[in-house]
C-alpha cells in the first residue's frame, strides 16, 4: 500500500518512539471528555444526594417505574421508591422524567491492544493517546463496568491505579491479566511483529500473551499471571482466524487443561474460552467452563447441544460486533453467492453507516483511515501473501459465516435459556471503544427485545463478571453505577447511543450537558457545555 510500508527502525527512532509513547500516557484527558471527579455547577454529589421524578428501569422485572427515586450515600444505593415519600437527602436531582438504567458492562474488551492492524513509527504517539482515550470512550457510552480479556497487564494497571486514585476518567476493570496460549496458538502473530517497542516494553507494560512451550512453562506462566487477575483466558480453537495457507494452530493437550482446571478450581478463577469453531466449541463444552467468547461460525448447533450448553450454565459473549466488522466485502472481486444472505446484507449496511458516521468519534481518524486503506491489501497483496508479508488480516470467510450461522446460534441459545452477555471486541481494529450500540444493535436485529437487550448489558454482564451482587441493577446495596437517558431505551434502543449523564459510584463520570445551578436542579434544563473542574 504506497506510503503506508513499515521498514524497520533505528536506534534514535526506537528511542524516539519509546519516548513520545512514555509521554502520550502521561498526558492528561483529551479535551471534551468529562474526568473523574468532575462537579456539576450547583450540586454536590459527595454527601448523600436523591435523584427523584425518574423513570426507573427495572432490569430484573422488565418494567418501568414511574416517579421513581434512587438515594445514594458513600458510592452505594441505600433504598429505592416511587412516589412522593422520598426519604430527605442533603441534595436531590430533579430528573424530569429521564430514564435511568444500571451502569452498563462490557464483557469482552482489550483496552490496551492497538486497534489499527499495521502501526507506522510516526503513529505512536496517537496510538498512545487512543489507548488512553479508551477508557473515556467507555464511560461516556453509559459503560461503568469493563472485563479486559487480554492485555498489557503492567499498562491496564498503571491505567487501573490512576482511576481509582481519580487522575484520569475510566470504567471499573476486571481482567484477566495476559491470555494464557500455546506457543503459536491463537493469537499467533509475535506482538513485535504488531509493534517493534513491544519487546523492550514489555519489561515495564508486560505481554498481552503469556506464551508457553511445555507443561513446566505453563504452570510458571499460570501461578505468576493469577496475581492481580479476576479469572483465566485460554483459546480453544484449532485454526486460525489470519488469512494464512496453513490454517492449523497448536492446542492445549488434555494434560494440560486438566492442570489449567484444578489450578483455578483452587484459586477459586472462573475460565474463559476463546471460540469461532465447533472444534473449540467442543472442548469447552468438556470442561467446566464460565463463559465462552464470540459465536460458533463453521456450523449451526444443534438443539440438542444449546440444551447441554443451558443445563451446563455455560455463558457466552458473542460479540457479534466483530462478526460485522470483518464482513470485507472489499477482498472479493464480486461477493460470493452464499455469503448473500439478508443477515449479512443488512450487517453490511450497518458496517458502512458506523464507518461512515461514527468510527471517526471513536478513534483517532487518522488510525481508523489507516485500517479502511489496509482493506486494498486483499487486492493488492493478496490473501496468500498477506501473512508472509506482516499483513495481520481475518479471514472474511470466517466472519461472513458468523453472521450467518452466528444469528441462528444466537437465537438458538436465547431460546434455550443460556445466559448471554454482551461486549464487542473493543480495541481490535474496527471494533472501537464506544460503539458497544452496534452489538445492543445486533441483537436487535437478530431478535431480542429491548429489555433482553438491556439485561444482556447489565444483569447478564454481572452474573457473567460473578459481581451481581454489587452491579447490574438498581437496586439497594449495589454500587450507585446509573445511565441516564433522556428518553426510553425500552421503546427504541438507539436511545443507548447518548447518555446523557453517567454515574459511577456516585461520582459523574460524564454529562452531555451541564446541570444549571440553584435549588434542585433539573437535567431537562442543561445547557450544551461541559463538567466544569
């Protein structure tokens, strides 16, 4: 792809890169996104506060309550009612009618991958500030809550800390540290062939890969990335998802996921498992798995084996986002005939509205202009090529098949009462932080209603996280984690693509708008201007 070819560096742009990337972290919230902390001119949001005359989303009953009231004290929900006997509150927020619902979860996210497929020198410092830029992104989509499923643990951490001490805007964060793989299983591509400063970085931000070559190397790899993790990721499949002549990858033997299993069984770790194939499907269904991630794309299971998936209580993110994103129509002379379906015709549409309108919101436009050019590769390289060549893309096969196979899976497992989160891949290329409607979208499409839609986000979410009994619903006792929108995501779920103020422990995380000060002040009166410091 002219002006786009990534020769390697030398000594003084390696340090240079190194450095401008140590200063991108350092930098403070790009501007327009409202910081943790922030205060609302006129209210106090540090004392106990009520927030009255809602309309309250039950998520658990599926109903809404009408003049509701949520109080709040120390980060927390202490009691919940309707009508006008509100208990009496330091500070009361009149919402007007807006709609509250739980702080939304994002299952399945990587917050500090790189979300462009090939990174020029020149780029690290805006790949830098993206990662940053992440977590913003993720509050002010209504998402309080996120579980990171592979990632520079040294970087998250550092991210982790300055949130919790209030430097910087973000999500509450789960995570499993690094993905534990077989040498040249999934993801097979050496991170310094992704990104030359990932070697010598890694002393101070870590490996998104906790690679192992024997048994012996496993056990080390397990006990030293269980610290600090809230469960275990593997990967299951046995082929590759890169467009590659050799399509097979190394697996786990069966030795060495007995030992994975009774290693988290005693450290008490739920196991997550990585699946695009009936063959990883498998696996996971011989195991006592938590959760598997993404959708099943060779074939349609049968009922049979979604009833065995329910009674096993094996939950699934199926983060059909990715499915849409890689429906590159552009590595086709002429979109084969099978792929024709009105499942991936309207997914298509979808894709190229969200490429056209919104991506450009999520990531930095230069980066996400890089990965549109990157889709003339299947053209100018070629599919055999790419892999020899460093071209890290997916195969569009796979992930036209997921949609179409992946829509009946879905609808299969919704019927048969599996437990099913919701997370898009956030921080893979295409699948930005921030455009977790497209996946609330997805499921719309592929026929769940609003409020099945809406406990996928937040109930689903929790019990998957195993944190239901501190988020996912309003309700007293749970951490006061509260979307508001200004009008009903129960009758059109596009609603959950603006916020207009978002809560997370009692603290705003980020407001569309200014509340006006005096008196108890109401969210229909804003002004379009930001939280002030």
């Amino acid at each position: 792809m002219s002006g786009h070819t990534f020769s390697p560096i030398g000594r003084r742009d390696f340090l240079k890169g190194t450095l401008i990337a140590a200063g991108a972290l350092a930098l403070p919230a790009m501007p327009g996104c409202a910081a943790s902390g922030k205060k609302i001119p006129g209210f106090d949001f540090e004392g106990s506060f009520l927030l009255a005359h809602a309309n309250l989303v039950d998520v658990i009953s599926g109903q809404v309550l009408e003049n509701a009231w949520l109080l709040v004290d120390d980060g927390k929900i202490t009691a919940r009612g309707t009508g006008e006997s509100a208990p009496r509150a330091g500070h009361v927020l009149d919402m007007k009618g807006h709609y509250l619902v739980p702080g939304l979860i994002d299952a399945h996210c990587h917050s500090t991958a790189s979300p462009i497929f090939s990174m020029r020198v020149s780029d690290t410092l805006r790949n830098a500030r993206q990662i940053k830029r992440n977590f913003e992104l993720a509050v002010e989509s209504g998402v309080t809550t996120i579980r990171d499923m592979g990632a520079f643990s040294g970087l998250l951490h550092h991210f982790i800390r300055n949130i919790e001490k209030g430097e910087m805007s973000g999500p509450r964060v789960t995570t499993c540290n690094a993905i534990l793989n077989v040498m040249g299983g999934h993801p097979e591509i050496p991170p310094t062939d992704m990104n030359l400063f990932a070697k010598p970085a890694s002393v101070f931000i870590g490996m998104i890969m906790n690679n192992f070559r024997d048994t012996a190397e496993m056990e080390e790899c397990l006990e030293d990335n269980a610290r600090g993790a809230s469960f275990i990721k593997l990967s299951l499949d046995d082929k590759t998802l890169f467009c590659k002549k050799d399509k097979t990858i190394p697996v786990y033997s069966k030795d060495q996921l007995d030992r994975v299993f009774r290693f988290a069984e005693k450290k008490d770790l739920p196991v997550s498992g990585h699946i695009h194939f009936k063959y990883g499907f498998d696996r996971a269904m011989a195991y006592p798995f938590n959760s598997v991630e993404h959708m099943v794309s060779d074939v349609v299971l049968s009922d049979a084996e979604v009833t065995i998936m329910a009674d096993r209580k094996l939950a699934i993110v199926p983060t059909m986002t990715i499915g849409q994103s890689f429906l590159v129509e552009e590595a086709y002379d002429t979109l084969p005939e099978q792929f024709r379906s009105p499942e991936t015709l309207q997914e298509l549409s979808a894709r190229a509205d969200y490429f056209s309108h919104n991506a450009a919101q999520h990531c930095d436009p230069v980066l996400h202009e890089q990965n549109l050019r990157a889709m003339s590769w299947f053209r100018s390289i070629g599919r055999d090529n790419l892999w020899p060549k460093k071209k890290f893309l997916m195969n569009p096969d796979i992930y036209f098949n997921m949609i179409q196979n992946g829509y009946v899976n879905l609808r299969k497992m919704k019927e048969a009462g599996v437990l099913i989160g919701c997370g898009i891949d956030a921080g893979m290329p295409f699948n930005y932080f921030g455009g977790n409607f497209r996946e609330y979208e997805i499921f719309k499409r592929v026929g769940f209603s609003n409020i099945d839609i809406l406990r996928c986000a937040t109930l689903n979410n929790a019990r998957i996280l195993k944190m239901d009994d501190r988020i996912g619903s309003l309700d007293a006792g749970k951490y006061a984690d509260i979307v508001v929108y200004e009008q009903n995501p129960l009758e059109d779920i596009r609603v959950m693509r603006s916020p207009a103020l978002v809560i997370k422990e009692g603290r705003p995380m980020f407001a569309s708008k200014v509340l006006n000060p005096g008196g108890p002040v109401g969210i229909a009166q804003l002004a379009a201007s930001r939280l002030e410091a």
